[in-house]
C-alpha cells in the first residue's frame, strides 16, 4: 500500500515511455498533455496508466480546447480520472493567472460533476477562491507556498478559501 499520493505530471514528448517506471517507482497518477497525445494516442495512453495501476489524468494548456482537443471525448468514454486545466503556460513558475481559463473549468464540471479537476498556474489565496467557485476540486500551488516565510499558514489560508467558496 502507498502511504503517499504521487500525482505525476508529465510535460514531455513521449509519456507511454515513462509509464513502467512510473508505476515501479509507486506513482499513482499519471497526467499527460493532450497536446503530445491525442487520439487512439491518448486513448491508449490513458489504458496504459490504467493497466499500470495508476490513476490516467490529461492536461491542457490555457488556450488548448476541451472540445476540439478531445478532451471531451476521453471523459465521454470514461478514459480518464481527472482533467489538469493549467491557468499558466507551461514552463516555468511564478507566473500570473490566466482567469480565462475559468470558463474551461465551468464547462467541465457543468458537463461531469463528479470528475476530478485540476487547476494549476498562478494558484494562490487570491486566486484559489475563484478556482472553487468554478468547479475544480485539486489545486496546485507551488510558487505561493515555497516562496512563502510560512509554508504552513499559505497552506492554511488556501485551505479556508477554498472551504468558504465551495461553501458559498
């Protein structure tokens, strides 16, 4: 049994070829770019991560489309465990939030109410409430806890934000 949650997020050109490792170092999700795989790609990727005993995951990036990008379709044919909209371009932290993508994150949880979403990008007690408020249920913050005199305290203010909105 895991005793730790291991949410991988792979950013690369060929995740099918990190999916063994992945499982043997004990991950227990998997999230690729839709981006990089699509298709009977992403359809195989995500039975892949499955078979694997891991938890199949698609990210998108701000201007990607859940429709067009066949996001969508994943979710439809119950590929998938959970949908990371990034509300930054991908590369590097500390960037600002992109409250467009919040739309993306209301259509999702409009159309699968018990689907997993993450948001991850520019996640900080500013931001977190209006991540709930939309629908995702898994934040990331990064930047605003390491960067933070105390760590603890974010943690705790982001956890109340998230609490108060999911409340409202």
């Amino acid at each position: 049994p895991r005793d730790v949650f291991l949410d991988c997020h792979l950013s690369v050109s060929n995740p099918a070829t990190l999916v063994p490792a992945l499982a043997d170092a004990g991950a227990s999700s998997v999230t690729f770019h839709i981006e990089v795989a699509s298709g009977d790609d992403a359809r195989e990727l995500c039975r892949s991560i499955r078979a694997h005993g891991m938890r199949a995951a698609v990210a998108c990036k701000p201007s990607t489309s859940c429709e067009t990008s066949g996001i969508y379709d994943l979710c439809d044919e119950n590929l998938v465990d959970m949908v990371l909209c990034l509300s930054v371009e991908p590369g590097f932290g500390g960037q600002a939030f992109m409250p467009s993508v919040l739309d993306k994150v209301r259509a999702l949880r409009a159309r699968y109410p018990s689907l997993d979403i993450q948001m991850d990008g520019g996640i900080k007690i500013g931001t977190s409430s209006a991540c709930a408020e939309a629908g995702a249920n898994i934040l990331v913050a990064g930047s605003a806890i390491f960067g933070a005199q105390s760590p603890a305290s974010v943690i705790s203010a982001l956890r109340s934000a998230i609490i108060d909105a999911r409340d409202a």
